[in-house]
C-alpha cells in the first residue's frame, strides 16, 4: 500500500482580470476519479490545503452536463460530500514529504487563485521532486508548480516535459478574455515545456517522476499512470 498525497486548493473563487471573483473550487472529476482509482488499487489518500481548510468543489463540476449525465453527477457529488479524505484535510504547512510515496494535484481555475503562489506548496513540491517520487498533476493543477522556486530563482521542474489545460481550452470554455494570466503561458515562461494534446481528449505526459494531464478527460489515464507507478 502507497500513501498518496492529494495538494488541494483551498480557494472558492478566481479572481478575474475585472477584479471580480469568479466561484470556482476544485474539479470534482479530477479529484473524485484519482481518489476512486488510487482506493481500489490498494492506497491510501490524505489531502493537504493551505490552511487545512476544507476544499471547495466548483459547483459547475457537479453539473450533469459537466459530470457526463445525472448519474455521475450524482455519484461525484456523493464522493465530494462524504468522503472523508475531503472532510478532514490538514494544513500543507505541516505535511512532512516523507511521510508519503506520492503527491496528486487536481485542477480546478481555484489552483491558479492560492496554490500558484503558495510558498508551502512549491516547497512542497519541490522536495517530493528532489526525493523522486511519482508527481502527478492535471488540468489547472498544474498552476500549483509555479510556486515550487528554489532559492536561485529558478523552478524546480524547469526542463520538465507537461501537459496541462492549454490556452486553446480556456478560449473554448470562454475564460481566456477574462484570465489575469494564462496557465500555458505562465509554464512556458517558467521554463517547463507544455506539449499540447487536443482540446478536450484525453492527453498525459510523463517525464522521469513526474506526471500530467491535460484537462478532466486525462483524470482517469492520469490516475491508471500513477497506480501503475505505484504497484
């Protein structure tokens, strides 16, 4: 059995680039799948936020248009509200990385409002890089890598091969207009190499320990990745 480590937003709103807040909270598919998968196969999950707040779920997640029809929404919105990986998170500030084999970080626009410039989160992620255990984040998760900076200035996985939720994705959802920044940009500026899939399909990177995913579809390919790097 592996202890995974699911780095979770703590924010239920973005900030736009109106000054507007925008309710948002993590993606109940990226979190929920990963957490079903990761269980069935033996592990164990905690969850961590800035704060230790509990983590809000974007309500549009739950949506059966968004979810894939009533009955997922259905079955998400049971996993959001009882599971108690969900209820009971405790502070990033406190986790100590050896405690587990692997850290997960969901998406959500909420990662790009807190952990993007979360400084316990980036060190964080940084020393699970260092460590070289299996990283695996998807979709906006990604947001959560700008802060994991090492004292010279530069980021911890510059030079990483990764997917995330790409520009053409935000135009599509009719965010990017109203986006302060944009997360494939944002990467790209600090020195990670974003390699696209299209928009909406399933798509996964994985370069040495870490792993990612584009958007909601590659949670399910994402979390298969990280058992199979696990088992």
């Amino acid at each position: 059995m592996a202890r995974i480590l699911f780095v979770m937003t703590g924010a239920d709103h973005w900030t736009l680039t109106d000054g507007t807040r925008h309710p948002t909270g993590f993606w109940a598919e990226e979190a929920v799948v990963p957490l079903t998968a990761l269980r069935a196969a033996g592990h164990a999950v905690s969850v961590a936020t800035p704060g230790g707040v509990v983590p809000p779920v974007d309500p549009a997640s739950l949506a059966p248009g968004a979810a894939g029809g009533p009955e997922e929404a259905g079955r998400l919105r049971h996993t959001v509200e009882t599971a108690p990986e969900f209820r009971r998170p405790v502070a990033i500030a406190r986790v100590r990385v050896e405690d587990y084999d692997a850290v997960y970080v969901p998406g959500g626009h909420s990662p790009m409002e807190d952990l993007a410039a979360d400084a316990d989160a980036g060190a964080l992620l940084t020393r699970a890089l260092d460590s070289g255990m299996p990283v695996a984040v998807v979709c906006h998760g990604p947001a959560a890598l700008l802060a994991a900076v090492r004292a010279d200035g530069t980021n911890a996985f510059a030079g990483h091969r990764v997917a995330a939720f790409t520009n053409e994705e935000e135009r599509q959802a009719g965010s990017a207009a109203k986006a302060p920044w944009l997360l494939q940009d944002r990467l790209a500026e600090a020195g990670l190499r974003v390699e696209t899939g299209e928009p909406w399909a399933p798509h996964v990177v994985t370069d040495r320990t870490v792993l990612t995913g584009q958007n909601p579809a590659s949670s399910a390919p994402l979390a298969a990745a990280l058992a199979e790097r696990l088992a």
